[in-house]
C-alpha cells in the first residue's frame, strides 16, 4: 500500500519539477526579453536626450536636420528642412557659409546657424520684403546658380554679410538655442 503511495507521490513529483524547469526556461527567456528592451529604452532615451547629445561635448558638426530638431523641440517651431538654410560655423576660418537657391528668397527666409564651440545655435527669420531684390543684396554666383553668403562668426553682434552689400542679419534674429 506505501508503496503505490510513494510511486505516484515520485510520479506528482517528477510532473512538478518538469513544470518548474518549464517556468524556470519561461523565466529566462522573460528576463531576457526585458533586458533587451531595457536596453532599447536607454538607448531611446540617449537619442532623444538633448542634455546628452554627442554633440554637446564632441565639438562636431551638426547636420541640418538634427538643428531643426533641436530648433522645434526648445522653442516649439515647426520648421522644415526645405524651409531653412543652415550652416556649420567652419573650424579653421570661423565664418558661416551659405549657398541658397534663389527660389529659398520667394518666401521668408529661415538661416539656421549652428556655433559648436559654444553649443548655440542662432535662428533668423527675414521676411521675402526685406529682400525683393536679392541680387541687389547677395553676391549671385552664376556658375553654381546660388547666391553666397558669408557671415564672420567672430562678430555675433551684427552677423553682417561679408560678400554682397553687407546687410546685417541681426535685427532678424529669432531665438538662440542652447543645446
């Protein structure tokens, strides 16, 4: 009698530790699967984080659509890259270059200027008014089809043109952004 007691008490028991190797596996592949997504999150989180961009310390250039990013996130814009003109401060010289198409000058013209070594970058917003001629203000390069622009980075007072007329950007400056 204790003995068909103790084999079906050893069979119950095989059964119950089949199951918890069952759940054990189920376990792991659980925490597996939320570690990666920790993971994805903290990497989401690295992305979206302005406070720790890359850029902020890296002393690198920053492309068009990451400024306008940064631009629409902290002063709540909606600009688009079609819309604005952008430029790296350069390196070595220190100026901002920009080469819009004329058609850029048959609306309000966005510059986006972007500083790395002091994390800045300078939002300007020129109605098409003040430009309705633009040859008259820009150095037109009829071999490239564009007009140039060069601003020297050393004189954020004024941020004058330093190749058609001289025209002065400042009284057109939006916002500065931080970031």
């Amino acid at each position: 009698m204790f003995t068909e007691e103790i084999e079906e008490l050893k069979e119950r028991l095989k059964i119950k530790k089949n199951e918890l190797k069952r759940i054990e596996r189920r376990f792991i592949q659980l925490k597996n699967k939320i570690e990666t997504v920790e993971i994805k999150i903290e990497k989401l989180k690295e992305l979206t984080d302005i406070e720790n961009l890359n850029i902020e310390k890296s002393d690198k250039k920053i492309k068009k659509c990451k400024a306008i990013e940064i631009v629409n996130r902290e002063k709540n814009k909606k600009l688009k890259s079609r819309d604005v003109i952008f430029s790296n401060k350069n390196k070595t010289t220190g100026e901002w270059w920009l080469e819009p198409t004329p058609k850029k000058f048959e609306k309000t013209l966005n510059l986006l200027l972007n500083d790395r070594k002091v994390n800045k970058l300078y939002l300007f917003e020129i109605p098409k008014e003040k430009y309705s001629s633009p040859n008259e203000i820009f150095k037109y390069r009829k071999d490239k089809g564009l007009y140039s622009i060069k601003i020297d980075g050393n004189d954020i007072n004024e941020f004058r043109d330093e190749l058609g007329i001289g025209m002065c950007f400042r009284e057109y400056l939006k916002d500065i952004i931080d970031y």
